[in-house]
C-alpha cells in the first residue's frame, strides 16, 4: 500500500511484490542493469534516468512479461529511433511539454501512442508521465512514475479466471499463461 513516507522505489517494490502475490510469476519478467539503463538514456539524448524509472527498469527492463504486454518497453526496445518517432508525433500540435527534444520515451504501441517522461521533468525522482499520441498531442496521464507503474500493473485475478475458464472449456492456454501461477487450492 502507498503511504505518504514511501518513497518511490518501495511504492513501486510494493505494487511489483503485490503483482506477484496475486500470481504474476517473478520468473517472467527481467530486469535490467544500470550499465543497460544508462545506454538505453544515452541512446535517447537523455541527461539522465529518474530514479523511479531506474527502479521499474531494474525490475522488469529487459523482459516484462505481461506487464505492458503489447508495448514496445524496455532497454532492448526504447531506441533512439522510437524516442524520435515519439517526437515527430507532437510536430504542428499544441503540447504542453517543457523540453519534447529532451524526453526519454518509456513506451511505445504500434508506433501511434507513447509513454514519455518530459526532458525538463528528468532531474525528478518520480516526474509525471505523459501520453503522446499521433494526431491528438500530449498530456499528461499519470502525476508520477510510480502510478504510471501501478496503473499499468496486469490483473493477474482477471487473467487467472480467463485460464480457468480456457481449461474448463478444453481449450489450449495461451502463450502468456506460463506467466501467471495457478490459484492455489
């Protein structure tokens, strides 16, 4: 639970632990290190990695399982061509963005949509996070990083009454079933 005295790494520890309490399986996702992280920002043009950014890519930066699942995510994925993409998006639009050359992109969905954090919110611990969208600009979605990652957070309860009723009909699970631990009984 977010209390006022968490800080942002034990916010987003405690939404991650309580994912995998509920059936996320640690195994199916990967984490990045900081020698990755740090390339990844440089890539972008990015001064520097908030902290609370930093902490979700160590949990989860290289492979995220279901966690994002149909976004681009990641140090492997976050490349400067997808940070430029996102850039272009916002030509000709009205955004409220501070630094759109500085941004670092978090996300990116079918080349269309993107997550960012704003250049000039870098040197926050927890910035806000913004959509970027083709056609429609920026705003900004979430007041932090650390609700960014809670908001995202799979519904692992949804997903494990989707396998059971996948089983229950005979059907073959679907390839993210191997992320999601059966209910005990």
């Amino acid at each position: 639970m977010n209390h006022p005295t968490d800080t942002p790494s034990e916010h987003i520890h405690a939404v991650f632990d309580g994912v995998c309490a509920n059936g996320l399986r640690r195994g199916s996702v990967l984490g990045a290190s900081d020698g990755q992280i740090d390339q990844m920002a440089a890539d972008q043009g990015a001064k520097r990695v908030p902290l609370a950014v930093r902490e979700v890519l160590r949990l989860m930066g290289v492979q995220s399982g279901l966690w994002l699942a149909g976004a681009a995510f990641g140090v492997n994925a976050m490349t400067a061509e997808r940070k430029r993409h996102a850039v272009a998006t916002l030509n000709g639009l009205v955004h409220d963005l501070a630094d759109p050359s500085g941004l670092l992109a978090l996300t990116a969905h079918q080349g269309y949509a993107y997550h960012v954090i704003d250049g000039a919110d870098l040197d926050q611990d927890d910035p806000p996070v913004w959509d970027v969208v083709e056609g429609e600009g920026a705003r900004k979605a979430w007041d932090s990083v650390s609700a960014w990652f809670a908001g995202t957070a799979p519904n692992i309860a949804d997903l494990r009454d989707v396998l059971e009723m996948m089983n229950d009909m005979g059907k073959q699970p679907p390839r993210w079933a191997e992320f999601v631990e059966p209910r005990q009984p």
